[in-house]
C-alpha cells in the first residue's frame, strides 16, 4: 500500500520503520531539516521536507492517489488540517494523532468533519496498559483481545516456583485453570511452546484466557499478589491525567509527583481526587516522607527515560510491590529484564494498532477481519485477532484436522460472551474472534494460517 506519514518525530519514525518492513511504500514528510536528513540516513523510506499542511507537500507526496495518511505531527489542530488536505487531495484513509482530551471527548464530530477513519492517542493508549498491568501485579505485561474477553500475560517464572520442572501437560493437570501457554521465551529464543516444554526460573510466558481463570492459575502457583489499593506516579504529564481518571475509577488512590508549580496547579484542577505533590520524586527523602514504603505500586511517567528507571528500582528497594516504567526507546528493556517491573513504550503501542489497522485494509472483508495486533517477546511473536467472515476456510472444521502451519498457534477463540481455550474438537464459525499466535509478519490474513502440511 501507498502510506504517506506526516511528521518524522519518535512515534512517526517508529511507525515508519514497523510499517517498511510490512512491505508497504512509505513517503515521510516533516518541516525540519535536520530530521529529514536524520531519516533519509536511518530509513529505507522516501523523505520529503515540507510543511504536511501545505497541498503543495502533499501533492509531491503523492496524497492524490495514496491510500493511507497518518497525521502524527506534535500538533492536534495541525493533524487535522492535514488530515483535511488530503482527504480533499483524494487520500482514502485517513489516521491522525488526537492528544488534547477536549478534542477527544468530540471524537465523533471529528470522524465525520475532518473525515478521520481512526484517531490514536499514545498517552492514552499507554495509561490503559498499564492500568491493566497494575490489575495482575505478577504479570510483566497485559495485553487484551475482544474488549477484554481474552488476555495475554507476559510472566516470569521466578526462582523455586512450584512450575519449575514441570512439562505443560503436567502444569495443566496439576493446577487446572484454563489458561494456554502461548508462547515461551528462554536464553534469546522465542517459540510456541509444545505440551512436553519443560518450564524453567526465567523462563518468560505468554499465558492467555479469561481474567477470571488467569488470577485462579496465578493463585494456585502462589504468584496471586496483593490487590493494588494505592499507586504513586511520578510526572505530571497527560498519561499521569488519564491514568490517574483511570485508576479513580478502580477506587485506588493516587499520589502524584510533579515538579512545576504551573502545572501542579493545573493537577488540581484535572485530577482533583488525586494527592498531587509539587517536589521532586527523584530524591529519595521526597519518596520517603510522602510514605513510599506504605504504597503498594509505583509508576515513572516522566520524559526522562534513565530517571524513570532509577526511581523505578529505588521504589522497588524501600518495598513497592510492583513498579511500572515508562520508556521511550527500547534498548533499555534489558536493564528491567529480570527485575520483574513492567515497561511500557506509548510509540511501540501506537504502532501495533496502526500496524493491524492497515493490515485489515489489506485483507478481504469477506474472510475475516483483523481486530487487534500485538507484538510479544521482542517483536518476534505477533498475537493477532480476527474477526471470522465467510470466505475463512477454517470454518466448520474441526481443530484437529485443520493443516495449521509450522509455528502458528490457534489460542483463543471468542464466540458471544463465551471464550474457549481451543482444543482438537473445537469447530470454528463465522463470527468468532479467533486470536492467532505466530512469527511476526508470517499471519496477515486469517486464511494465512493453514498451510499443506500440519
């Protein structure tokens, strides 16, 4: 496909490299020099300098005939100008990045009269993981399917676990929640683990099911955690905002850290049944006398990545049960690797969902349609849902003679109210929402699956 991407900062750079790889055709646009040359060195894409709000730049873009804009400027109205331009020029897609909570709250208005086809909110998008996070204290990640039918849980097996030696059939049969094993990742390798995968400390899992059954399975195996009843975040930003709503919500009380005085006034006022701290949660007498030792998780929302870090581990050593990071690169997911604190990235969020968006394009209505994308085990391993049509071949046939492909995984299957952890038996229908476990980049339509042999 024909993609055009206003906007070469870390999300629009990111989403570029992801959306490259899917093999797609991409034209970057960004009005400063220096960044231009910065991509045009780094990525394999075309790179225009100009304004994304000038016709002139979209037309040299090719907006006319393009089938995807995506709008990720740093600026709201920005992106809708865009977005207005070439959805004028003839671009069939529109995507724009929509931050400001008023705008938001008008979501529909905006759909219709500037024509956006999806709006992305990285801010958001983030507090909402980690507010499911905090909703499985042992749990590393969450990521949901279906409105929250089904979850994968990224875990840890720590040291003398009662799973340590045991086989997955033997996991299973001792502890009988319903919940799958979707993927394995031990020493730098990632698989779709077979009923004989021996478990081992360190080894990271992907576990899927219904909530319900996953906190019975965690239960049972003594990783059950306390509740979370009250959470410190550090940083005043928009994902603070809309994490803390999110938490009130939950009924857990929330202590905010924030530096400037402007903006704590304005906490106030945003937040107002949150405890909002003007000081300086990087030195540890703050921390200390705000009661840091009496909280139960604490999150680093700054924009200061190696702060966020440090801050994270000295909360781990005065007790916190559970910290969350918030990094805006990557490589430094090895330093939390065995820490068991969670790391969220927002550009690494934003880009799944317009990476399974723009594969939906792709794909035939008529087989099925992709709901959700989600990258796991370093971007190795894509969890994909599908919503099934009539032309999906997998229909009416049972699971044990359907010929699944070399390392694809049938994991969960969504039908109505009910969700199924899929067995031999199990016979698909039009309709269901069928999460799908497989290489990254091997599954790009639901008929991608099967294959001539088992």
């Amino acid at each position: 496909m024909k993609i055009i991407i206003a906007g070469a900062g870390r999300i629009g750079a990111l989403i570029a490299r992801s959306l490259d790889r899917e093999g797609h055709d991409i034209t970057l646009i960004d009005r400063d020099a220096q960044t231009i040359e910065r991509c045009s060195g780094e990525l394999d894409v075309i790179c225009v300098l100009g304004s994304a709000t000038n016709p002139d730049t979209l037309r040299e873009s090719g907006a006319e005939d393009a089938d995807v804009l995506l709008a990720l400027t740093e600026s709201d109205e920005m992106n809708m100008l865009c977005a207005l331009a070439a959805k004028r020029l003839g671009t069939r897609t529109i995507i724009a990045r929509i931050r400001d909570p008023e705008y938001l709250s008008q979501r529909q208005f905006l759909s219709e009269a500037v024509g956006l086809s999806v709006i992305v909110n990285p801010e958001y998008e983030c507090a909402k993981e980690i507010s499911r996070i905090l909703r499985f204290p042992g749990a590393v990640r969450v990521e949901t399917f279906s409105k929250g039918s089904a979850e994968i849980i990224e875990y840890r097996v720590p040291e003398g676990s009662p799973l340590c030696g045991l086989s997955l059939r033997e996991v299973f049969g001792r502890f009988g929640a319903k919940v799958l094993v979707a993927v394995a990742e031990r020493a730098g390798e990632a698989l779709i683990p077979r009923g004989d995968f021996v478990l081992q400390a360190g080894d990271r899992l992907g576990l899927t099911g219904q909530a319900r059954e996953l906190r019975r399975f965690f239960a049972a195996v003594g990783q059950k955690g306390r509740r979370v009843r009250s959470v410190m975040i550090m940083g005043g930003s928009r994902t603070s905002v809309y994490l803390a709503r999110l938490l009130d919500e939950s009924g857990i009380a929330v202590t905010v850290f924030e530096r400037s005085r402007e903006r704590c006034d304005q906490l106030c006022d945003l937040i107002p049944r949150a405890r909002v701290i003007c000081g300086d949660a990087t030195q540890d007498e703050v921390l200390l006398e705000e009661g840091i030792r009496d909280t139960d998780a604490f999150v680093a929302l700054t924009g200061d990545d190696g702060d966020n870090i440090v801050t994270a581990m000295y909360a781990r050593r005065c007790g916190v049960d559970k910290a969350v990071v918030k990094v805006n690169t990557r490589h430094f997911s090895g330093m939390l690797a065995d820490s068991g604190d969670s790391m969220v990235t927002p550009g690494e969020i934003v880009s799944q969902q317009i990476t399974g968006f723009v594969r939906a394009l792709e794909n035939s209505a008529d087989s099925g349609s992709i709901e959700t994308l989600h990258r796991l085990a370093d971007d190795r391993i894509e969890a994909l849902e599908f919503r099934l049509g009539d032309g999906a071949k997998c229909l009416g046939v049972p699971l044990k003679d359907l010929h699944l492909r070399k390392g694809v995984l049938l994991c969960a299957v969504m039908r109505g109210s009910e969700t199924l952890i899929p067995d031999g038996s199990t016979v698909l229908e039009k309709g269901d929402h069928a999460v799908v476990i497989a290489a990254a980049g091997l599954i790009k339509n639901i008929n991608d699956m099967t294959g001539p042999e088992k």
